[in-house]
C-alpha cells in the first residue's frame, strides 16, 4: 500500500462539464497544498492565518485558476 498522494484523481483530466472540471480544479490545488505540507496538523493550524490574509485567499485562487485553465484545455472548454 503506498502512501503517495494521487494529484491527478482518477489519473484523468476529463470532466463531464465545466463545473465538474471546477471541482476538480479545486480538489487539485487542495491536493497540492497536502503534497506540500504533508503534516495534517501543520495545515490546520496555518488555516487561520491565510484566512485571515487577502493575499494568501487570492493567491489560493489563482492556484484554482492555473488547474482550471488546464482541465479547461484537456476538455476544450474554449472551443
């Protein structure tokens, strides 16, 4: 059994929708964040400190938007 974290669940970037392929941004750039910092209680206590730094909550969202522009192009959202 190994303890390696997934980063891409279901080794797929393919979603059914759009939305799908936001959630999936999500899960992603929450993934990343584990695979960073893999000590569980290191993150919950850093939580209260990005939420409460604006710049840390946009810089989460750009993180979201760098996966979602990827899931976007591997589904061509933009066509």
């Amino acid at each position: 059994m190994s303890d390696a974290i997934q980063l891409i669940p279901n080794n797929s970037l393919i979603t059914a929708s759009p939305e799908e392929g936001r959630q999936l941004a999500i899960k992603m750039a929450r993934l990343i964040i584990k695979a960073t910092q893999p000590d569980a209680a290191v993150r919950e206590r850093l939580r209260g400190v990005y939420a409460e730094d604006a710049g840390m909550l946009i810089a989460i969202g750009q993180t979201v938007a760098v996966e979602f522009a990827t899931i976007a192009a591997a589904n061509n959202y933009w066509k």
